[in-house]
C-alpha cells in the first residue's frame, strides 16, 4: 500500500491508479450513496476536475484505488463555492493558503483495520501536502460525526463555519481543517507512520487564471454533492 500524489501534468505517471480513482469515486458517490453527479462507463468526474486539482491516492501493489481525496486551492473554481455556499457563514475563502478538499473516502470492501490505515494515511498526506504548500488550512464539508469521530480524532483541529444542513439522516456542515507541522506531527502519533505521500510533494506552481472556469464545461452541474457516509468508513464523502 502506498500513497500517491497526483497532478494533471504526472497523469501520465500512473494511468492505472488514476483510472481506478475515477471508477472508485464512481463505486462510492454513486452505487453506494446513490448520488446524482457525473459519470461515464463507471467513472465519476465532475467540473472540478481541472488542472487546478491535485490528486491523493492510497493505492495496493497493483495500482488500484483503496482511497482517494481532491485539493484544490480556493483561488480557482471550487466546490463549496458554487454548490454549498449557504454552508459557509460570511466571506467564502479566496486563498492560497486555504484549499478545498473533497471526493475524499475508502472503498468499503477493504477491512476495518484496512479502512482506518486508508483514512489515516489519506489525512497525513493532506497534512504533508498543505505544508509543502503554505496551506493554514483545508475547507471541508461532511457529517459533523465524522469531523469529530475521525478526522479530529486523528489530531486535526476542526472549525465550524457555518449551519448544518440535514442530509439522508446526517447533520452536513462546513469547516476549517487546520494545517501545520504541529498537527503532523499529532496526525503521525495516531498513524505511527513517518511519511505518509511515496514521493515527497513539491510546491504546486500557480495556475494561470484563463485556463479556469471552462475547462470542464460540458461537465453537468451537480445538484448535490455525495456528503453521506456510512459508520464504517467506506467512503467520507465530500470533505470540501
């Protein structure tokens, strides 16, 4: 099991596990948690897959998606901002130190223990990643359980931001995931592992502002996002 980050320029590094996120994003959001969103021969895309999106991937010894979370920096097009922006009291974030995150989950066939490793190291990588960055925090959005149950739980503090909304029996809400090397290291305490990313992440360089918010425009709009989880982690929905 490794961890990997991905980008639209080193796609071409890793077509197998990128395939496979798709088609696991496409198993959790939409035959699971029976969301409405995008997809194509059983893969799920949406318009947020842009060049401006960085890719976090646990994948097995032949490449295939355990786990996966999308980046992306509040200074393009993102998902709270156009579909969830009622979830956010006040000034929507327009930051490079803040970054969305979210299609963040695990596939459920994988067994507890295998779900909790794929979770932790999903998170520490989040962690090294925003560090390498300049990133103070991530904006994400998911059942308030799992803000408390897991992802506080492995040693990140998590800011409210805003009302919850009541969705397939969850209480959604937005919030401020902190990011800084005091945090990794509390985050690693849990793991027990020292590096979570294979490779170790480089500074993202800026995306110029044309290539922005027509990149995916065919891309339908979704009505919702899939933010609903089950207890057993089989795929935190929407951390973003």
């Amino acid at each position: 099991m490794r961890t990997l980050l991905i980008r639209w320029e080193t796609v071409h590094r890793y077509g197998e596990a990128w395939i496979s996120h798709h088609r696991l994003r496409y198993r959790m959001f939409v035959e699971r948690q029976g969301w409405s969103v995008p997809h194509y021969q059983g893969m799920e895309y949406d318009e947020f897959d842009t060049p401006a999106a960085t890719y976090i991937l646990v994948v097995d010894e032949h490449d295939q998606a355990l786990g996966t979370a999308r980046l992306i920096p509040t200074t393009r097009p993102y998902m709270v901002k156009s579909l969830w922006p009622n979830l956010v009291e006040g000034l929507l974030p327009h930051s490079d130190a803040v970054w969305e995150a979210s299609r963040f989950g695990c596939d459920r066939t994988l067994s507890a223990g295998g779900r909790r490793r794929v979770i932790g190291q999903l998170i520490q990588a989040c962690q090294e990643f925003g560090l390498a960055n300049g990133i103070s925090s991530y904006l994400g959005v998911m059942p308030s359980w799992i803000f408390k149950n897991v992802i506080a739980a492995h040693g990140c503090p998590v800011r409210p931001v805003g009302a919850k909304l009541p969705l397939q029996g969850h209480d959604i809400g937005a919030a401020y995931i902190g990011v800084s090397s005091a945090i990794l290291e509390l985050v690693r305490q849990q793991t027990g592992i020292p590096r979570a990313l294979h490779e170790s992440p480089s500074p993202v360089e800026p995306v110029p502002s044309a290539l922005s918010p027509h990149l995916a425009g065919d891309a339908p709009s979704e009505s919702a996002e899939g933010l609903a989880c089950s207890p057993d982690l089989d795929g935190l929905v929407g951390v973003g």
